[in-house]
C-alpha cells in the first residue's frame, strides 16, 4: 500500500452540487507550524533541553530524509547524549496542544465557506501518522476535521495520490496547494491538469479562496 495511513473517509456532499476538490497541505498552510516550533523549543528548553541541541537534532533528522516525530526527534537527542526525561516532556508537549488552536479563525471560516459553496476539501500532508494525526487532533479545535472528505498522511510523493483524486474526481476542478516547491515542481510536471498553487510566505488560506474562485470561473 502507498499510503502510509488513512485517517478519516467521509461521504461527499450529497445535497449539493460538488464544485471543485481542494487538495491541501497541512504545515505551514493550515497549520501554524512556525508557531509549533517556537513552543517546542520552549517545552524542550524548560526540560533541560537548550535550543542550540534541539536544532541540531532537528537538523539532523530532516537530513535524514524521514518526517518529523517527536519519537525520533528524541532517539537523536538521545544519540547525542542529551539528557532528558521522556514523559514530563511528551505530558507537557500534548498540554500544549489542547491548549493552544494553531489554525486560525480566518483559515476556518474560510474552509467552511468554501464548503457550503460545494467545495470538497481533503489534506495531504506529509509526516509520520501519529504525530500528525496528534496535531491534526489536539491542536486545530473541536470541529476542524468536520470540513474535510478525507485526511491522508503519507511518505511518498503526493502526486501518486494526486493522480488517484483526479481518476476519482474526472469532472471537477482539482486544486493542489501546498508551500513546498518541491511538491509543487512534480505535481506540475506529472499532472499539468491539477491546478497546482504555491503557497507562500505571507499568503492566508483567504488568498488561495480567491484564486479558486477566479480559476473555476474558467471552467464555468
Ligand atoms: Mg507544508
């Protein structure tokens, strides 16, 4: 199976007439991931983890090329002989996520009225599923997950799954946004039908709102 994991299938719409499907990335789109950093650097350091180690293993993970957990994140602190305590951080980590809502208010109203103009909304997010699914969880709010048809996490490249949306969705505008290049760079090229949109710095989930909306109107 590509997929790592599947989180969540929700039936479309059935009262109203589908619109367009928007594939979107989670970090740095949805998500306030820049925020996450910050306060885990704060958690760590309050755990006799200082900055300067933490970035280094955070370094070295991406590196690695596997997805950010904080599991891993952990085994290289450990590697590195940093000294911590498991639990008090992971108890303090997951407090921190209920505590703080780290999508905007804007970005949810915005999902929501995409949806209820017919609009379906799926993430595609790259990471490791636990971590991910924690975030997507704890730290969006109560009715976050509601907007979405589909919540896919995976390790392969997305236009793999891109190229499934569209064999499901033949007859629709298909968005893809994310704010990494890179995605961006091979869905163009393995799928020029999708309407790919690089998401960048200083963009809100408003913006990309209206650019669809220019965009479908070329297909009216
Ligand atoms: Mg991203």
């Amino acid at each position: 199976m590509f997929l790592s994991k599947i989180i969540l299938i929700r039936s479309i719409l059935k009262t109203k007439k589908p619109k367009g499907v928007i594939v979107w990335d989670f970090d740095g789109v949805l998500f306030n991931t820049k925020r996450l950093v910050r306060d885990h650097e704060k958690i760590f350091s309050e755990h006799r983890v200082v900055p300067a180690e933490l970035r280094l293993a955070v370094a070295l993970l991406k590196k690695s090329g596997e997805p950010f957990s904080i599991a891993r994140l952990m085994r290289i602190l450990r590697k590195n002989r940093v000294l911590f305590f498991e639990k008090p951080i992971r108890r303090a980590l997951y407090r921190n996520l209920l505590k703080y809502q780290y999508v905007s208010s804007e970005t949810e109203k915005t999902l929501h009225h995409l949806r209820r103009l017919g609009f379906i909304h799926i993430i595609l997010s790259f990471g490791s599923a636990p971590f991910q699914y924690r975030k997507i969880k704890a730290g969006c709010g109560k009715k976050f997950l509601e907007h979405f048809t589909e919540v896919l996490i995976t390790k392969k490249p997305k236009h793999i799954f891109l190229k499934r949306v569209l064999r499901k969705y033949p007859a629709l505008p298909l968005f893809f946004i994310d704010d990494k290049e890179e995605h961006i760079a091979l869905v163009r090229k393995h799928i020029p039908q999708i309407s790919a949109l690089h998401y960048k710095k200083g963009w809100s989930v408003k913006k990309v709102a209206r650019l669809v909306f220019a965009k479908t109107r070329e297909y009216d």
